[in-house]
C-alpha cells in the first residue's frame, strides 16, 4: 500500500530523517506570536499569541510526508489546527490567490491559496501523539502533504496574504515554484508559463 502512495522518484528511508536550513530556534512562550498580515479584509494585521493560538479547534489527519532529496515519510499523524479556522479568524481580501508562510529568520515559502485551503494542508503543533520535537519544527509548523516538503515551513510565525505571487526562499534559488511531487516539480527550470510569479 506504501509504494502505491509514492511519487515518481521518492523511496522510502530507514528511520525518519531531518533536514531543514539553518539553526533550530529556541521557543519563547512569552514573546512567541503567530500573525496574519498582508492582504487582510479588514486591512488590519492580526496576532495571535502562543495561548490564543493553543485555544483554537483543533483537528488530526494522517498523512504522507515528501522530500525533494527524494525521501518519503510515510503515515505520518498530525495534529494541530486547520488553515481555515485561521482564514475564519482573520479574513483575505478579495482577490487574494496566494500566501507566503513565514518562519524564524525570515525564512518563507509561498503557495496558492488552493494549497493552502486543502484538505490536508494543517498547522500542526503535534507529530504522532506528540508535540513537535524542536528540529521538526516546535511549536508550529504547516504540513502541505500534497505538496514537496520544503512548502511544509517549520517554526512558522506568520502568514502574509498576497494578491499576486512571489517566490518564497528555495523558489528564489532555483526550486519549483508549485512543487507538485506527483508531476516531479523540483526545480524552476520545469515550470510551464503560468506556474511561476509574473516576470
């Protein structure tokens, strides 16, 4: 049942590999905020803090996990809270067809909205039955399990709304702007017109 789930290209690893850019941050629960800013409906930003953020509903899925080093992790269960209980709290505006995921260091990744509301798509807190550990990306990161993992940010810290696309760090530096593992979209050089942020 496995290999039927794996995309072109992927296998599945020994054990669970981490692989991320940079440090891992240290969490500070008194200073730690989550915000939605950019295109928002009321053209205000808004905060949600690590308590506020701990009070929203929360949901579970199960779902696979693909590297573009070609790795995939496979029935992994996460937990945490949807992006739509985010869109409901704080409202895009209209037109608004993207987002850019920020974490620590000012490290982001872009996506469509259309990824962003998936069914699958979450803001996890918890990896099987367990809050994140600190290098997966402890205490927030978003899981795109449609998508390759570097759209998967770890130590999210905002999401910005777009009403037009940009690239995200690795799409800066030659990634897939879409990153579709079914389609095997690794790298910027295999987009079609139309998948990448106008020139």
């Amino acid at each position: 049942m496995e290999e039927s789930r794996l995309p072109p290209g992927q296998y599945i690893p020994r054990g669970r590999p981490v692989i991320h850019y940079g440090r891992v941050p240290r969490f500070r629960q008194e200073s730690w905020d989550f915000r939605v800013f950019g295109a928002t409906a009321s053209g205000e930003e808004h905060r949600f803090t690590w308590e506020d953020f701990q009070r929203l509903p929360r949901t579970s899925l199960l779902a696979d996990f693909h590297c573009v080093t070609k790795f995939s992790l496979m029935g992994n269960e996460w937990a945490g809270v949807t992006p739509r209980t985010i869109l409901a709290a704080a409202p895009p505006a209209p037109g608004v067809h993207h987002v850019m995921i920020w974490a620590e260091y000012g490290y982001g990744a872009n996506i469509r909205m259309s990824d962003l509301t998936a069914p699958g798509t979450l803001f996890a807190t918890d990896l099987d039955e367990k809050p994140l550990a600190a290098e997966r990306g402890f205490p927030l990161r978003i899981v795109v399990p449609h998508l390759y993992a570097w759209k998967s940010v770890k130590w999210v810290r905002a999401v910005e709304y777009l009403v037009e696309d940009r690239r995200g760090f690795w799409e800066e530096r030659g990634y897939h702007n879409v990153a579709d593992p079914w389609k095997e979209q690794r790298y910027s050089y295999q987009e079609e017109p139309g998948e990448g942020p106008p020139p």
